[in-house]
C-alpha cells in the first residue's frame, strides 16, 4: 500500500499539482496579485524540491557541468 502511494505521488500527484499550481498562478496573473504570483512560484518549488530532490539536484548538476562547473552533483 506504501509504495502505490508513493508511486501516486510521485507521478500523478506530481501532475495534479501542476496543474492545480498553473490554475492558481494564472488565476493570480489576471488579477495583478503579485505577491500571490510570487508565493505560489515559492510553495510550488518547495514541494517539488521535498518530493523529487534528487532529481532537481541531477538536473542542475549537469546543466552547470555544461558550463564547465564541477559541483560533484
């Protein structure tokens, strides 16, 4: 049971909050509400870093080896 939840966090949840964090930040852009814009920019990056951290720090560790930047990430 842990791990079909773990499994729908990481990937449909992951989707569902996407789409939820996009509503509210279009929602907020229409309404000029730009610290709204900029909290749900900030609450949606600390989700995802929690949930896929590995990943993000993957992610910025090749982009910056591209560069020629050797982190050891």
């Amino acid at each position: 049971m842990v791990s079909g939840l773990q499994e729908f966090i990481l990937d449909d949840g992951m989707i569902l909050l996407s789409v939820f964090a996009a509503y509210r930040l279009f929602k907020s852009w229409k309404e000029s509400n730009w610290f709204q814009v900029a909290s749900v920019l900030i609450i949606y990056a600390l989700i995802v870093s929690v949930l896929k951290g590995q990943q993000v720090l993957a992610f910025f560790g090749k982009l910056l080896r591209m560069i020629g930047i050797e982190t050891g990430l």
